[in-house]
C-alpha cells in the first residue's frame, strides 16, 4: 500500500513538474553540467546509504558496545542538525561545484574512518562528519540546478535529479548488501565510501555552471571643465558727473562705449563626457 501511495504521488509530482519545467520556446535538454551533476548524484545516493544501513552492523562486528552505538547515532543527528549552519554561506558563495565536491569529500572520509579503527574517537568523529555534511549535499546539487537554468526553469531538472538519486537509493543497499554477504560488512562502508570520493572528485573537476552575463557596464564619466566668456561688460567714455576721462588712466578709451580690456570673469560649465 505504501508502495502504490508513493507511486502515485511520484506520477503526481512528475507531471506538475513537466508542466512547469522550462519556460516556453526554450528546449528543456541538459548540457555537460547537468549530465555531470546527475551522475554525481546517483553516486552518492547509492553510496551514503550503505553508511546509513550498514554502519550498526559493522560496529556490531567489531565489538562495540550498544551504548556506543547509540552515541554514534546520536552525534550523528546532531550534528546533522547543526549542518545548515556551517555550509549555507559555502553553498550560497563558493563558485561552481566547490562546495558539493568538499561535501562529497567529507562523507566519504567519514565513511573511511571506522574503517581505519574502531576507537569510541574514530567513530565519534566519523559521526560528527558525516552527519554535518550529508544532509547538506541535496541543498548544493539544488542550488547548483537551479543556477544552471534560467529563472522558474529548474523545477523539471530538479524533479529529474531527484528520480536518479532516489535510484542510486534503492541500488545501493542492495549492491553493498550483497558486497557484505560475501566479504564481510566492512564492505559496505567501502562501498560508501568509494562512491563518495568519486563523486567528489568528479564534481571537483566539473565546470562551473553556466549563468547569463550580465550587460557591460557604461564606463564611468569623466568632467572636463570648459569655460565660457561671461557677457562683456561696457564702461562709459564718461566718468561721474558726466566728466570725460583720462586718456592715460589704464583701460579707458575716448571713443564709443568699448569692452573693457580686463580679463572678463568666466562662468564654468561642466560637460559630462566618455573616455
């Protein structure tokens, strides 16, 4: 029954999200980075769900105690709580696939370290790593859809991601299943850890995705000061009293009203210019 519910529900979503995947007159086909970014998130959904399953029964196996079990639990959900906060700003900020590529990086060594030693230290930390990383990696395979398509267009790349990593879900407990049956269940935690760092180093070498350019923008202007003569002023041939003027005092004239040959006062203009 929970099976035909989630079906439906699947049907449901993927038409909504056909519907409103890709705006009209652009093509809704991938390029290099979503095809990249869908293999990336294949990988890790069949990798971080062997940890998951399998990381009791290997404690288990190396004679932990029940109380350590639950501590690692425990840790785990915690740490995983305070996950939004260490990798919201490198998800939002980091260029390209910086930020998935170092989350991919530190599930799988997460995954590697009860595999190294059993220690209460080594678990713990395995833990503290994987819980604060691998909740977060949807969050960075979202964003990075969401800027590799224009404006209300990630919605089907985004329900498409979300069906090949639902995939790589249900593959992975039964391949790494089937790895622990006959090697041991260390295997399982290999297997998580394998798939993490490839994907990790496969989003590491990724290319940034694509985005709109936005337009040149104008240089900034430039003043150039250009000066304009103020209109002339004139002097009479007379003097106060309507008394005639010294022929030898500097700047007069005896003839008609003339322009004084003084330096006129200037009144600036400003004219915006580009260089």
């Amino acid at each position: 029954m929970l099976a035909a519910a989630a079906a439906l529900a699947a049907a449901a979503s993927w038409r909504a999200a056909g519907a409103a995947g890709a705006p009209a007159g652009r093509p809704s086909g991938g390029g290099p980075v979503q095809w990249r970014l869908s293999v990336v998130y294949v990988m890790f959904g069949a990798g971080y769900i062997a940890y998951m399953t399998f990381l009791s029964t290997c404690l288990a196996s190396r004679h932990a105690s029940l109380g350590l079990v639950c501590l690692t639990w425990t840790v785990l959900g915690l740490s995983a709580m305070a996950a939004p906060v260490l990798w919201s700003r490198p998800i939002a900020a980091w260029p390209g696939t910086q930020a998935l590529a170092v989350l991919l990086a530190t599930v799988a060594g997460a995954a590697a370290l009860p595999l190294l030693s059993s220690a209460p230290l080594a678990v713990g930390g395995s833990a503290v790593l994987f819980g604060s990383a691998f909740m977060m990696v949807p969050a960075a395979v979202t964003a990075l859809a969401a800027a590799a398509r224009p404006p209300g267009g990630a919605t089907g790349l985004i329900a498409a991601l979300t069906v090949l990593f639902a995939a790589g879900q249900s593959a992975g407990p039964w391949a790494s299943g089937w790895l622990a049956d006959r090697t041991g269940p260390a295997a399982a935690l290999w297997w998580a850890a394998t798939l993490c760092a490839a994907a990790a180093l496969l989003a590491a070498t990724g290319s940034r995705p694509p985005h709109r350019r936005a337009g040149r923008a104008a240089p900034p202007a430039t003043g150039r000061l250009i000066t304009a003569p103020a209109a002339p002023r004139h002097r009479p041939e007379h003097g106060p009293a309507g008394a005639p003027r010294d022929p030898g005092e500097p700047g007069t004239f005896t003839g008609p009203a003339q322009v004084l040959p003084e330096p006129a006062p200037v009144a600036p203009i400003w004219c915006l210019h580009d260089r």
